[in-house]
C-alpha cells in the first residue's frame, strides 16, 4: 500500500472556504492512488479559545480536563473534513485518538505518543476509505485523554507515518516552507529545499514557528521524511531528512533570532568551588530553564560576575529565587529585556573553518556589541540588543551568502 499522511495546520483549516479546498487537495492525492490518511489540527484560534476558558475557570485547571477540553477543536474540524469528502461522494470517516487508539504515555498536556493500533485504519484504508484523524490527543493506560503539547498535531501526523510506513507525510501550513530567516524581518529570505533534522530541530527551537520541535525529534529517531509546503499556494516546499541526503549544501542553512529572553547578570558574587551549581539548583527545580551562561574568571580569586538568559515569562521567579537564595552572595542583580539572540545554524559548519571569526566580524562592522555568545556544533548564538536584530540578520544573511 502506497500510503502518505496529510497533515493540516489551523489556517489550513481555519474557515469553511478552507476546509473545501482541503478536501480538494485530499481528493488529487486519492486520483494518485495514494492511500491518504489525514491528520487535521483545530480551526485556527480554536485551541486558544479552548484554553482561555479554562483558565477562567479556575488559575489551576486539573491537567486531565485541560486535555479534555483542548483536544474538542481537533474533533469539529474532523467532522467538517469528512463532511466535505463524504458530500463529494467519497467514503471518509473522522477518527478521535481514543477510537483508534494513539496509545500516549500517562503524562497530560504534554504526552508522548508511543504506540498508533493499526488495524481499524488499515482495515478501513483496504476498504477506500479516507480517514481524517484527530491530531494534538490520544488516551492514555488509564484510558484518560492526553495531548501532545501545543502544536502537537505535527507529532501526531510523525507519528502516524511512523506506525503506517507512509511514503510520504506532508505538513501543509500557511507558509511556503522553512525559510533563511524569517522573511517578515528580512524580504531577501530565501526559501530552504532541503534542510536535515537537527538544523530544523534548532531552527525550530530557537523560534522558527514552522513545526513543533519535539515532533521533528520524533521524525529524525525514526527516519521519517517530511514535506513541509502551503496549502494554498502549489509550490514545492522544504524537505525534511537526513543529513547524507543532502549535497551541495552551502555552510550555513539559515538565521534565526528570539523575542522572548532576558538577561539576568549576578555582579559580584564569591567565588568558589559550586557557585553556580548553587545558583542554578533552585532555578531547574523551578523549571526555568537557562540558556546562554557566561562566567568570567574572577582576576583577585575572590569575586566573578555571572550572566544567563532566561525567558522573558520566568524574570519574575528568577528574582524572587536568587534573591532569596541563602547559599549565594553577590553584590548587584541586574534584569535586561531588550536583548535577543542571534543564531546562525548549518552542519556546514563542523567541516568548515572561520565560520565564528565571519560572524563576529559581520557584526563588528555594523557596530553591533555581542553581549554573550554560545556554540554547539552546527550553531552559534549571540545575544545582542534587541533594536540591532534586523541589522545584524541583514548582515549575516550578506556575509554567508544565504540570498543567492
Ligand atoms: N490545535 C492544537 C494547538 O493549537 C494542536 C496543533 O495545532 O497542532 O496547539
Ligand atoms: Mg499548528
């Protein structure tokens, strides 16, 4: 069986015009003598309605029934989907996860899926039926129902390819694919063919809104290719894959950069053997998590500062932890919100020497500061001021060649 998932986003789905153009593009794949299985998210904005209610509700929803709600807009867009089709004269069903069933661990709002039942589906494929699966939930050992975290409809339809052995699996969305650097910042953006996993997974987490991260995670464990590509426009999107699939790649895949964080620096602080083991204890028990850290080494032995970024969200906590923190002493604590981190990301770069010298250099001659800088083997990030970003994206974007 020649098998491909479809997935849908929000806007793909996101008014009744739209819907019947999806059931549209279902039905070409169906002339291809594909075996299509949908997975359709919520109507765009449904969700956060969902989850707006609840927390008027109560500032502490139970977990189990914040699940129960927000998986409710995947079912009404199911229904539509398989409304159309059956009205076009096609045999097309919605599936709820808990019918299948997408077995998830016991974890709510932010579960795992580790097993999809395949015999209804596959039953009901052999049969020409087009199944259009709930994406984002499933049901859990104790049979409850659980999603997959926010965007988690992509997990769902990674999942699916998965369990099905799909040829293909497609994420339709409202962009055209993954692109340089956000075209809104920067119009020169070029659209990326192909990109392998891990420079998706950090393009993804550091802010490119394109998939949910952990899903692209899932893909790269079980060597799924995806195709991410627009729903309204029929044009080829990016691919997805593994690295040894790519050739002619250039160093640097694309640029991305962050609204959200904020710099936390500790002025003064003794130093000594477990200092900032001390620091960041309560900071991971709180669940805030630290990116970029610097030290510097103290020149007198006695006092160094510390500098970390957090998300703009956790300033508050972060404070009221240190501050309180009897195991530390330090003379100053200071919060910065307008910084942002740049990043540029490719595997070229493990191969390629004078990557970091050219960023920096890139930089320095639009006279833009970097306050904090960190590597891994196919990023590397800087935190500047936040007004610089445009400028310092236009730049790299020149310097490592990304328009041409
Ligand atoms: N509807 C869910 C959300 O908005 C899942 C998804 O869109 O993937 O997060
Ligand atoms: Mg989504």
């Amino acid at each position: 069986m020649k098998i491909v998932v479809l997935k849908f986003g929000g806007t793909s789905v996101g008014s009744i015009d739209r819907i019947k153009k999806v059931a549209d593009l279902i039905i070409n794949y169906t002339k291809k003598r594909y075996k299509v299985i949908v997975v359709s998210s919520a109507m765009s904005g449904a969700t956060n309605d969902l989850v707006n209610k609840s927390k008027k509700i109560s500032n502490n929803f139970s977990n189990e029934e914040y699940d129960v709600l927000v998986s409710s807009g995947e079912q009404v867009a199911c229904a539509l989907i398989a409304g159309r089709l059956i009205h076009k004269g096609y045999n097309s069903r919605s599936w709820m996860g808990w019918q299948i069933p997408i077995i998830t661990n016991d974890k709510h709002k932010y579960s795992k899926i580790s097993r999809v039942h395949r015999k209804n589906i596959i039953r009901y494929l052999k049969c020409g039926g087009i199944p259009i699966v709930a994406g984002f939930q499933g049901i859990n050992t104790a049979e409850r129902i659980t999603t997959t975290g926010r965007g988690g409809s992509d997990s769902s339809a990674i999942m699916l390819a998965k369990f099905f052995k799909a040829q293909r699996c497609i994420i339709y969305t409202d962009v055209e694919g993954v692109y340089t650097t956000d075209p809104k910042k920067l119009k020169k953006a070029k659209k990326i063919r192909v990109i392998s996993y891990e420079e998706m997974l950090e393009m993804a987490s550091l802010g490119a809104k394109v998939m949910q991260p952990v899903s692209i995670q899932d893909a790269r464990l079980s060597r799924i290719d995806i195709e991410v590509k627009s729903s309204f426009k029929k044009k080829s999107g990016t691919i997805i894959t593994k690295r040894k699939n790519i050739i002619n790649r250039s160093i640097i895949t694309g640029i991305s950069s962050t609204q959200n964080d904020a710099k936390v620096t500790l002025v003064g602080v003794k130093d000594r053997p477990g200092i900032a083991a001390s620091i960041f204890k309560p900071l991971s028990e709180s669940s805030i998590n630290v990116d970029m850290v610097v030290q510097n080494i103290s020149a007198d032995g006695k006092e160094t500062d510390l500098t970390f970024t957090i998300k703009n969200d956790d300033l508050n906590k972060t404070r009221k932890i240190i501050n309180l923190n009897k195991n530390i002493n330090f003379k100053k604590l200071l919060f910065d919100k307008n910084v942002s981190k740049v990043s540029i990301i490719g595997v070229g770069m493990i191969t390629t020497p004078g990557v970091t010298y050219r960023m920096f250099q890139a930089l320095a001659n639009h006279k833009i500061n970097i306050q904090v800088i960190s590597t891994s083997e196919i990023k590397i990030s800087v935190l500047i001021d936040k007004k610089n970003v445009n400028k310092a994206i236009t730049a790299l974007h020149k310097e490592f060649k990304l328009e041409a």
